[in-house]
C-alpha cells in the first residue's frame, strides 16, 4: 500500500536528486571560471608557472572547488542512473556510471598534484621546473581518467536515447551534450577545457535536473486533484 508518507519520502528523494544533478555542472562550471586563465595547447609548464605564482591563494583554492566539483559530477551521474533505471533502463547507464566514477576519481586526482606548485613556490623551487616534472604522471592520469570518463559518459547518453525519458529532440541533444562533455576533457586546449566543458555538462545535465523535478510535481498535482 502507497501511503502519503511514502509518497512524501518518494518526492523528498526526487527534489533532492534533481538538485544535485543541477548542482554538479554548476560547480564544474564556478570552479573551472575561478580556474586562473590558461590558454593555448596545454600542457605548458611555463603558463602553469605564471599563474600559480601569480596568486598563489587562488590557485590552491579553485583547485580544491574542482576536486570538489569533481565529486559533486559523480554524485550527479548515480542520479541520473536513478532516473534512467526507474525509465526503464536496466544496464547501459549502470556499466556508464563504472566508468563515469572511475575517470571522474582519476580527474580528481590532478588538482592534487597541481598543489605541488603551491610547495615549490613556498620553497623557492622553479615553478616551471616543478610542472615538468609532473607531467610524466599528470598527462597519462588525465588522458586515462578522461578516456575512461568519455566511455561512460557515451553509455549515458545511448541510456538517455534508448529510454525516452524525454522527448526524441531533446533526448538527441542532451545525448550530444553529454557525448561531447566526455570527449571535452580529451582535447587539450585551454579554451575547450575550462569553457567547452562545463558548458557541456550544463547543457547535458540541466534539462536532465528540470525533468526529475517535473516528474516530482506530476504525482503532487494528480495527488491535490
């Protein structure tokens, strides 16, 4: 028997995973814009050097929002799982969400070793000197992670488009949206990092959010009738 305390626990749930599928790409979004302006072909150690010594305070602490940010994607990604499994799908999105999780914790990974800098410059250490020493781990950590991340992100969006859980353009859209969120920590250009990205994720995940919440209002409304 469905009783009001369970439909009021059931709408409670739902309100809450729309507002963390909407939060994740707004935090992506907030953390990459804090992220001091690094353009051109990444990775380049002397662009690092400069704006870490530059403000060395904001340099620690967007890198500490995008490992939060970080978090906050995957936390939205087991919701949309949640929402495609009550659309009916069974296991696309849940092999997606495996590889969502795992490139999303190898992402995450990278603004720790970008503390290093805040290290060296305490120090007195080059800079630049220090950002080249890391890439032998930091570029493979980023391509793997962002492989990984672009596999589950792909596996979403056929969920999104095999379960119809919104309409066929949209669903279309929001499949592109996530596609290219993937494949955008790939490519190795500033622009496309920090702007391209989040953009991207906010395009997939926002409409995702609004038709959580919709679904929520949908059983209130017909309860009220």
């Amino acid at each position: 028997m469905y009783t009001d305390t369970d439909e009021t626990t059931h709408e409670t749930s739902a309100r809450g995973s729309a507002a963390i599928v909407a939060i994740g790409p707004l935090l992506l979004l907030g953390a990459l814009l804090w992220h001091p302006p690094l353009p051109g072909r990444l990775p380049d150690s002397n662009a690092v050097a400069d704006a870490a010594a530059a403000d060395t305070t904001t340099w620690g602490l967007s890198h500490l929002a995008l490992a939060i940010a970080s978090a906050m994607i995957v936390l939205a990604f087991v919701a949309v799982r949640g929402h495609l499994r009550d659309r009916g799908d069974r296991s696309m999105s849940a092999v997606g969400l495996g590889f969502v999780v795992i490139g999303s914790t190898l992402y995450a990974v990278l603004p720790g070793m970008e503390f290093s800098l805040l290290a060296a410059d305490e120090t007195g250490a080059d800079l630049a000197a220090t950002q080249d020493a890391l890439e032998s781990w930091f570029v493979p950590v980023l391509i793997g992670g962002s492989l990984l991340f672009a596999i589950g992100t792909t596996l979403f969006a056929v969920a999104v488009v095999r379960s119809a859980a919104l309409g066929r353009t949209e669903a279309l859209v929001i499949a592109g949206a996530l596609v290219f969120f993937g494949l955008s920590r790939l490519v190795p250009i500033g622009v496309v990092q920090f702007y391209v990205q989040p953009a991207a994720a906010l395009l997939a995940l926002l409409p995702i959010a609004a038709e959580i919440a919709a679904r929520t209002a949908r059983p209130a409304r017909a309860g009220a009738a």
